[in-house]
C-alpha cells in the first residue's frame, strides 16, 4: 500500500523575500537605494503573482540557504531582458 504525504510550506519562514521596484533604467542599477513600491514573500519564484503596473519594473529576489552536504551546486537563471546572480 502506498501511502501520500503533503507537507506545506511556511511561505515567510521557508519562502523568498522579494521586491518589486519600477524604472526605466540603462544601467544595472544598485537595487539596493532604489525606493521600493512593494514587496513579500513567496515559496515558488515566479513572476504569475506579481501584477505589474507598468512594464518597466525590476524583481530582487533573496534568501540565505545553508548548504549541509559538501558538493558541487548548480544555480541558474532564466529572463527576456536581464537577470544577474549574486552569491
């Protein structure tokens, strides 16, 4: 017999802090003096929850993981118009 189990998430203990932020910029800006119109957190990194007000906008997304196991880990990132990986 094969038993289900579901576990939820706690989305602000386990989650992703994110921050929404608007602008037309040229440059990579420094997100970190900008002011931010919004913010939260989420399990999933997405953007199907976010409503944009405009389609000039930037997302930050940050967390701090505790890697336990010695090995090699993989990070990537997927976007149309600009992304960056800070570690």
């Amino acid at each position: 017999m094969c038993e289900s189990r579901i576990e939820l998430a706690d989305s602000v203990r386990n989650g992703v802090r994110y921050t929404y932020l608007e602008g037309d910029w040229k440059r990579w800006p420094d997100f970190r003096h900008l002011k931010t119109p919004g913010g939260g957190h989420v399990y999933e990194i997405s953007l199907k929850d976010i409503h944009a007000e405009t389609v000039k906008f930037g997302m930050v997304f940050s967390r701090q993981i505790a890697m336990t196991r010695p090995g090699l880990y993989t990070f990537s990132l997927i976007s149309n118009d600009g992304n960056a990986l800070f570690y």
